[in-house]
C-alpha cells in the first residue's frame, strides 16, 4: 500500500510538471548574446607615486618622476621632493 501512495505521488508531480513546462507561461530563458564585437586590447595599468592607485596609463597624469592619478598628487609629490 506503501508503494502505491508514493506511486501516486510521483505520477501527480510528473502529471504537474509536464503540465506547467507545456503550457509556456514561464518567460523563455534568456540567451546570453553572441559576442560580435571584438574586446578592447588590454591597457598598461600603472600605479600613482604619491597614493599608490592603479590606473590606465592613458589617464595618468605625467610628472617628471613618473605617473600619478591627478594633478594634485603630481604638484604634491613634485613639490616635496623639490
């Protein structure tokens, strides 16, 4: 009689589960997007000699010692070394 039941039990989940799966009103899995673009080439990070921030070194500012990540640290750094 045991067995029965459990029978039952799992034959009325199944019974659920196609039903919910077929009908479709669960929104679609989103696909992830295929990459058509090609990704950017690494940048050189460098790091800023008065806090020690890394940044591209595209956006450093440069001084005569080397790359800081804004002016004030550049004139701050500069400046104490004078």
């Amino acid at each position: 009689m045991k067995y029965l039941l459990v029978l039952a039990v799992v034959l009325v989940a199944i019974y659920i589960w196609r039903n919910n799966r077929l009908k479709g009103d669960d929104p679609p899995i989103a696909q992830p997007e295929k990459r058509s673009r090609k990704l950017a080439p690494p940048t050189v990070m460098v790091a800023c000699l008065h806090c020690g921030t890394h940044l591209p070194e595209s956006e450093a500012v440069k001084g005569r010692r080397g790359a800081y990540c804004c002016t004030e640290h550049r004139q701050l750094s500069e400046s104490s070394q004078a």
